[in-house]
C-alpha cells in the first residue's frame, strides 16, 4: 500500500524509536502521536487510540467522524 497511511500510537507501542525509525523509510506513513484531527476529502476526522477519549471528543459535535482502536471491537455509532 502506497497512499497515505496515517498512525496513532496505543498503550502497548514501547518501541516507539523502532516504529519511528522504520516510518522514516516510508514518506507515505505519518505518525501521529496519540491524538490527531485533521480534514481528508471535506470531512473533519479525530483519531484517538482510546475509546473514552474518543466519545468524548465525538459528544463534542466538531468531527465527522471519531476513530479509535484501544477495546479492539468493532462498531459503529
């Protein structure tokens, strides 16, 4: 995959020297920090690994759509 890949760090990247050395090679991959909010196509995005930050940030009403990863459960809502 070559278009744009965009990383959110969880609770469990210790090794974020090695994730961040190999991203380097890669011009497509972004990293993220653990919070990011940006628009892709008309569309306010906020990514968040952790799911009570997330629905908060989504109560908030600003985005279009609120992503996060940390329960691993698939949903919508």
């Amino acid at each position: 995959f070559s278009g744009p890949l965009h990383i959110v760090f969880g609770n469990n990247d210790a090794d974020t020297f090695r994730i961040t050395s190999k991203a380097a090679h890669h011009p497509h991959v972004r990293l993220r920090g653990e919070f990011f909010e940006e628009e892709f196509g008309g569309r306010r995005i906020a990514v968040n690994h952790f799911d009570n930050i997330a629905r908060a940030v989504a109560r908030a009403g600003h985005h279009d759509a609120v992503f996060f990863g940390h329960n691993h459960v698939a949903e919508i809502g």
